[in-house]
C-alpha cells in the first residue's frame, strides 16, 4: 500500500513552516553558527567515548540509549515510509517509491518525518547531563550541561534553517526521543552492569588464573 501511494503524482511545492519563519523573523541566522566541523557520525562517537569514560555508569546510560535509538529509528522508518512529504528544499525533487532501508546518512528527499539526526542529539544530550551529576568540580558539573545543551539547540535550529527538516521533524524526533527515554518498561529488561566493570571483565576474561590462585 506504501508503495502505491508513493507511486502517485503529488504536490512538491513546500509546506509552510511557522518555526522556520519564526527563526526567519527573529534574525536567528545571526546567531547560529553554520559551519560545524562535527558530522552526525563524529557526535555519535564523541556520546559513546564520552559514556565509556564514565566506567559502569557510563555503560548503563549507553546500553539503555542504544535501546532508545534502536526503537526510535523503528518507529521513524515506519513514519516516513507513511507519509509523503514534499521536501522543504526546494532543489530536492522526490521521484518514488520510497524505500527506507536505501536512506543514507545524509538522508534523502522525504526522509522527513521525523529527524533522524535529533535522535542523536538528544541522546547525547541526557547522557552528558546525567554523567556530569556526578562530577565533584562545579564548572564540569554544570558547564558541560549548558554546553551541551546550547550546541544541541544550535544544530537543531541550524537543521531547520538550512531547510534540512521542517521544524515539526525536528520537534517531534526531540519529543519522541524523551517519552522513550523515560518509558521503563521499554528498558526493564536490559542487563545490570557491575559496579567495578573492571574487576568483572578481569574475572570474565581470565577465569582459569583465578581459579589456581584460589587452590593456591
């Protein structure tokens, strides 16, 4: 049925975006920095060093943001293949069917609805702020939370403004990324991560030396 639809003739002239003409109104391209040197792929791996570094918290917070992006990029293949539509750049011309499972990272024509890219940005965002809780030094301990939010925001705002994604795609992905965030049952199965991860994985790896310096 997806398919089929897809197939048919329709309107590609954009929708009109109130936030982005919002942003247009208040000068927000004044204060958005366009050129970022960090790609999507590059944040990603900054979110997972980042949590590796925080010992078995850090795994705790990534195993369970593993399981929000999974069941967020689900549900979006599920939405965009649904709906058809027409791509707020005006250079980008939808030629159908659509298969979601051809996207690329940069993503395509109407792979809209909504931001795959918000996802990650949110992600990132609640586990910076929840690793730093724990950080004795304040400047850490609530720099790295506004820092991180406020670069956040900007890459949303600058995805919205470069006519990436309408800003709905943009809100719902931040919205949609929360509520399964805080769903607990959709986490209640995960594995507990021992509190001295080190001492664990020693034990795991090297089970035999243990055993003899036990007889020992």
């Amino acid at each position: 049925m997806v398919q089929v639809i897809s197939t048919h003739r329709h309107n590609r002239i954009p929708l009109r975006d109130l936030g982005y003409e919002l942003l247009i109104n208040i000068n927000a391209e004044e204060i958005v920095f366009f050129n970022d040197p960090i790609s999507i792929e590059q944040l990603a791996i900054i979110w997972v060093f980042f949590c590796f570094l925080n010992g078995s918290k850090g795994l705790t917070v990534i195993q369970k943001g593993a399981r929000c992006l999974t069941i967020a990029r689900s549900i979006r293949i599920c939405v965009f293949s649904l709906t058809i539509l027409p791509s707020p750049k005006p250079w980008c011309h939808f030629t159908g069917p659509i298969n979601p499972f051809r996207a690329r990272v940069g993503g395509v024509c109407n792979d809209l609805l909504y931001s795959g890219h918000v996802v990650i940005y949110t992600l990132t965002a609640i586990s910076f702020t929840i690793l730093s809780r724990e950080y004795s030094m304040k400047l850490l301990r609530y720099g790295l939370r506004i820092f991180i939010w406020f670069y956040i925001f900007q890459r949303i705002l600058c995805t919205i403004l470069e006519r990436h994604h309408y800003s709905i795609d943009m809100f719902l992905g931040f919205i949609v990324t929360l509520l399964i965030w805080q769903c607990k049952p959709l986490h209640i199965d995960l594995p507990k991560v021992p509190h001295n991860l080190f001492l664990h994985l020693k034990q795991l790896m090297f089970p035999k030396v243990r055993s003899i310096l036990k007889e020992v």
